[in-house]
C-alpha cells in the first residue's frame, strides 16, 4: 500500500502558477486521503491575509550560512579566495558522516530486495572494465575538492574512478529512498546503479560527497545490471556542468570514464537492443539525500518512523545548521491566512523552519529551470534534491521552438505530467510529498505544512516574475506584457534562447520606423506572415514604451540582459553530435561542448556554431526525446 501522505490540490488553472500555460491533466495524479487547499498566487502576496514578518532570520543565521526565508541556492560552485594546497588523490580527507551516524543494513551483499530499518546498503563497485579511458573532467569540480588537476593525467586515475581500484579512505554504500513515480507510490527504490564513495571535506570545511554512477549492481537494482551507457552518461556530465555554468543549482561532474566493456540496451524499448560503450559518471554534491529519502521509511509504518526524525537530524546538522541554534524572535512569527489556525513560529521548531527552506529552495531552482528553458523530464519525488539542486540527468531537454507542452521524456508523452508548464505545479506537490513523512514522525504539525506548501507558491511567484523581468530589461515586472510576449512565441514556435538574446537589440526609441522594428529580431522570426508580423510590431511597440519608461541607458540594459539571457544552451543535438564521435573513440568534442558551456553568456568568437537552430536530424528518436532507460 503507498503511504498515506497529505497531497498538494494543484493549483486549478485560474490559480496556476504560471497561468499561461496549460494545467496538468487531472488524471495524471493519483488520489490522496486528504486535500491541501492553497489560497491562489496573488493571495499569497497580499500582506492583509497573513503578515510575514522576516525581519531577523538572517541574523538567526550562523555566520556566513543563509536562513529559510531567503532561500539560497546551495554553493556548488567553487573555491574561496584563499588557495589551498593541491591534493593527490590518496590525500582526499574522506569522512563517512552518513555511515557514522545513521542505521545501515547488516548485510553487503547485492541481491535485490527489501532493505528495512536502513538509510544505507554497504556495497562496492563491480562494473566490469578492460583498459578505461578518461573521456572528460571538470577542473572547477577538481578545485572543490583541493584536488591536484595533475590528477587527471594519472595513467591510473581511470581505474580508480571506474571503481576498479579503490580509492583510499573510501568507503562505498548505496543510498536508500522510494519515492513517487507519475504520481504513484512506487514504494522501495534506492540507488541502483550509484554508489556513493563518501564525503571529502575540503579545507574551507564544505562537505562533497562522491558517486560513482553506473559502477554495477546494488540491493536497489531490482531486475537491472547496475550499469550505464556512453550516451546517456555523456548527457549527464555535460548538463551536470553546463547548469553549473548557467548559474543555476545542481550536483555536479568531476569526471567521465569509458569502461571498455559493452553494455546491452533497448534504447526505444521496442525489442531491438543492441551493445553499447559503457561508462560511469563521478558525480559530486554536498548530499544526494531526496525527497524518496524520508518518504521510504515513513512508509513502513511505526517500526521505522523513528528513521525519519533521525534523517532529518543528520540533514539539519549536515546541511542547515543555521537552523540548529534560531533564537525566538518576534521578529519570525507568521501568521497564517487559513482560518483560525494558530500563529507559527519557525524558531519554535526546526523542522518546520527546514521544510520551509526546502520548498523555498525548490521554488527558487524550477523558477531558474524556466527562465532558462531547461525541462527535466522525470520529476519523481526519488528525483528532488532536498538541498534544491538540480539532480538525476535522463531525459531532459532545452527548449528550441517554444513550446508550454514540451517534454523530453517519451515516456511521459501520454499525459506529460512532467512538460516544461506543469514544472511549477510539479514541484509543489513534491513537495507536499516531502511533508508527509515530517508530519507522520510528527515533526510539523498540519498547519505548518500547509504554510510550508504556501511559501513555495510565494517563493516561485517571486522568482518567475524576478528572472522575466531581468530577461526583458525592465525595471519592474509587467505581467500583460511578459504573458503577450510567450503567447506570441507559443503560436509562431520562436526559438527561447536565441529570441532572448536577440531581444537586448531592440533599442529605446519611440522613433524607429514601423518597418524597421523587428529587424533585430529577424533571426529569431523566421516564417512568419502578415498578421503574425502585425502582431509582433504591436508587442515590440509597446515594449520600446517600457524601456523608455525605465530611462535604462540601452548600452546599460544590454549589458544586463545578457547576463542572465544565454547565448548558449546544451541543446540535445549538441550532446548527440558530442555523442556519435565518443562513441568511435574521439572525446575531443566532448571536451570542446563543455568549454563552451561553462561561459555560456559569453560570446565565444568563433564557438558561434554551437548556438545554432537545430539541424533537421535533431528531431529524430533518441535525439530531441529519450525514454527514462540508460
């Protein structure tokens, strides 16, 4: 039986947050117990229905860390201002607090299962390899750790980030979680094809943890071989970094290993499978603990609740310690808009101020993926990243032509749940998933879930109306313009990036002429006819008023808005094209993609190709929608 969670009610389409764009279709969600019933978006903004008073929560804050009501993105970035002494690899200052302090299972070894009473299988690495190859890495992952770069000319540094040899003062586990799949309960799944080497603290004292992806079989594996291909672990390094670049939070990718052995798929799942290259990804976050994390021992009922308040412990004291010590202030009291419910003081309970900064986190991370375009096509509930990063690469997809009901996923093309419009709406019931668990361990009550759930909407209707303003150069938001703007680009299919880009060269001036108005945008427009021309002019009009408005300088305004309007995007064709060369044993491009994509609102003379429309074999299967296999 799937647990018996609290569901989010998602938001009717007069309440959406994103109301252009079309809701989720009502059968996509499974029925819940019990309904949580969010006032609309601009309630949430109207002081009159509960008075927010966030004066004092940073300053409740330890030193340097953030609090719940500014939600910041974890820094999965780089290295301080000092410069640490270069590390090799068997200098790694490994620890194991998610071993140390949390229940594991007594048994190692990888036969598929039910694992109860444990956050953890101990498991080691098994892919089998013949002679790997270093396909790419990341330097500024390397600097996260203090490693040496000259690491990665080791002639044996593939052997050891294949799993073939072990890295000293590792100590390998694969993570335990369930989570909602489409909207269903899918009860245990786990990591069953990663193993997790353990937690490097470097010398600025930021924990990394260390995930071999593809490295062979788990108590999590169920009926797979644990393994991975090349294809989709070149997809999975390259976005892990180009999200990075983007500024936009997310685990990130220290190294890509060809294993030298094949690995058999059915890529379409249509009975044709064939060998493919097999490789394993390192992947690197602070924590890879997801919503699915809480939810699997919440489910097995009183005898592993307990499980759950000490998850949320470690968590807290890992990964939010600014919360461990709040001091009770008049100064975070909320009053809530539901009824007669009682005032909640975030100070007064830890975990409610930590589910707060969770959904606010998550809030501000789908509000970044939609202002840059990027649809992650399999958000499950085992697919959220309590630290609101960006986790789990498969089937994702930037927009080209813009499109509301795009999905990547083949998968999900019956009922795209999970298209780029329905993210938003997605995330909120994750997260009313994620409270859940909390409430059945009794850690918040039911009203501080509900106010949980309540400042997501907040969060994201903030951040959305935030990045658009950005993107249009305005100095304030303007919803009738930005809602005319993605409507025009919806009808005559405009390519997201390349439009926006584009848009920074319309200048402020009342007098150019009507036919000269959509010069600047004439690489963006392309087919379109006499009335939809009428319609563009009258939008650009109206936008010029706007920026003359504002009195921005246009030099000013340009400036602006291509840093935060992407010149380059990792389009699925880039990463097939990336893709067909790796595969016949030339990495160079590879390598080239991802220089490109750490400096993605630069110009890069010279790099101009890789911000291309895409070509017209990048609409075939398996190029611009993959199914969830790998």
């Amino acid at each position: 039986m799937p647990p018996q969670f609290p569901t989010a009610r998602l938001l009717l389409p007069s309440h959406r947050l994103l109301p252009l764009l079309s809701p989720l279709p009502s059968a996509s969600l499974s029925p819940a117990p019990r309904t949580l019933r969010l006032p609309p978006p601009q309630l949430l903004h109207r002081v009159a229905r509960r008075r927010p008073l966030l004066r004092g929560m940073a300053s409740a804050a330890a030193p340097g860390s953030h609090a719940a009501a500014e939600a910041p993105p974890v820094d999965v970035g780089g290295g301080g201002a000092g410069a640490p002494r270069r590390l090799v690899l068997e200098e790694l200052p490994w620890d194991h607090s998610f071993v140390r302090e949390l229940p594991g299972d007594p048994r190692s070894d990888t036969i598929p299962r039910e694992v109860l009473h444990a956050c953890y299988s101990r498991v080691s690495p098994s892919a089998k390899v013949d002679n790997p190859k270093l396909v790419a890495w990341s330097d500024s992952v390397a600097d996260l750790l203090d490693l040496d770069h000259k690491e990665f000319e080791r002639p044996d540094f593939p052997q050891f980030f294949s799993g073939a040899t072990p890295l000293v003062g590792s100590l390998p586990y694969a993570q335990c979680y369930g989570g909602h799949q489409f909207g269903v309960w899918a009860g245990q799944l786990g990591d069953g094809r990663a193993i997790a080497l353990g937690e490097v603290v470097n010398s600025r004292g930021e924990r990394w943890e260390l995930q071999l992806k593809g490295c062979g079989k788990t108590p999590y594996s169920r009926f797979a071989d644990g393994l991975a291909v090349l294809r989709s672990s070149i997809r999975e390094f390259l976005c892990s970094e180009a999200m990075h670049g983007l500024g936009i939070p997310t685990t990130r990718a220290l190294c890509l290993v060809e294993t030298g052995k094949s690995v058999v798929r059915d890529m379409f799942y249509d009975g044709n499978a064939k060998e493919e290259p097999g490789a394993i990804v390192c992947r690197v976050a602070p924590s890879f603990l997801r919503f699915g994390s809480y939810q699997i021992h919440a489910s097995r009922g009183k005898e592993d609740i307990e499980i759950v308040r000490r998850l949320a412990d470690y968590t807290i004291h890992h990964h939010f310690p600014h919360l461990e010590n709040m001091k009770k202030s008049e100064g975070l009291s909320f009053e809530t808009a539901i009824g007669d419910s009682p005032t909640i003081d975030l100070t007064s309970n830890k975990y409610a101020a930590w589910a707060v900064e969770v959904a606010e986190r998550t809030a501000y991370l789908i509000a970044r993926w939609q202002g840059v375009g990027f649809t992650h096509g399999v958000l499950n509930t085992d697919n959220m990243s309590v630290l609101g990063l960006t986790i789990d690469y498969g089937p994702f997809g930037f927009l080209d032509a813009f499109d509301p009901s795009y999905t990547p996923n083949t998968t999900d093309l019956p009922g795209k749940r999970y298209c780029f419009a329905n993210q938003p709406d997605v995330g909120l019931w994750n997260i009313a998933q994620f409270t859940g668990p909390l409430s059945s361990a009794e850690l918040i009550s039911q009203d501080e879930a509900n106010y949980v759930m309540e400042r997501y909407g907040t969060k994201f209707m903030d951040e959305y109306q935030s990045i658009m303003t950005k993107k249009l150069g305005l100095t304030k938001y303007n919803k009738q313009l930005i809602s005319k703007l993605l409507s025009n680009m919806a009808v005559d299919k405009v390519d997201y990036t390349n439009f926006f880009r584009l848009l920074s060269n319309v200048n402020a001036d009342p007098g150019i002429p009507e036919n000269e108005l959509l010069v600047p945008l004439k690489a963006a427009l392309l087919d379109i006819g006499k009335e939809r021309k009428e319609a563009w002019i009258s939008w650009v009009q109206t936008y010029i008023e706007e920026l003359v408005e504002s009195g921005v300088p246009d030099e000013e305004r340009k400036a602006a808005m291509n840093s935060v309007n992407p010149k380059y995007i990792l389009r699925n064709y880039l990463c097939q094209s990336a893709i067909d060369v790796a595969e016949q044993g030339d990495y160079e491009e590879v390598r080239r993609v991802l220089r490109v994509m750490h400096n993605p609102y630069d110009e890069q003379p010279g790099m101009e190709k890789y911000a291309r429309l895409p070509p017209a074999w990048a609409y075939r299967p398996g190029v611009c929608m993959l199914s969830c296999s790998s």
